[in-house]
C-alpha cells in the first residue's frame, strides 16, 4: 500500500505545472484529510483559507512549503 508524503495540517501549493488547469495561482493550501489512494498515487483533500470550498489533489500535484 502507498504511503501519503504530506500529513493533515500541512501547508502546499500546487505545482507550477499544474496551477494554470485549475486557475488557482501561487495559493497556499491546506492538507484536510488523506484519501485512499488511486492506484499508485496517493490523493488529498486541500483547502485554502479563503475559500469555503476543497478540493482533491493528486501527490504530484502539490509540493510542500518550507
């Protein structure tokens, strides 16, 4: 079974190269719950402070910030 790279609480951003499919430049994100993963990829429930909304985001869509 995969193992998630990021935890509950941490801070992200989504990858350079996937931020202009989603129209969410530069925005901080919050990891909010682990999702079973799909396949060989482990997927998050990411949410910014801003919004009232998550959303799903995929491991390689998404790096930490320091």
């Amino acid at each position: 079974m995969q193992r998630h790279k990021f935890r509950v609480g941490q801070l992200v951003r989504l990858d350079a190269a996937f931020r202009e499919h989603r129209s969410t430049p530069g925005r901080t994100y919050k990891i909010l719950r682990l999702l079973p993963p799909e396949g060989s990829e482990c997927i998050y429930s990411i949410k910014t402070i801003r919004e009232a909304v998550h959303r799903i985001a995929m491991e390689r869509e998404i790096v930490a910030l320091p």
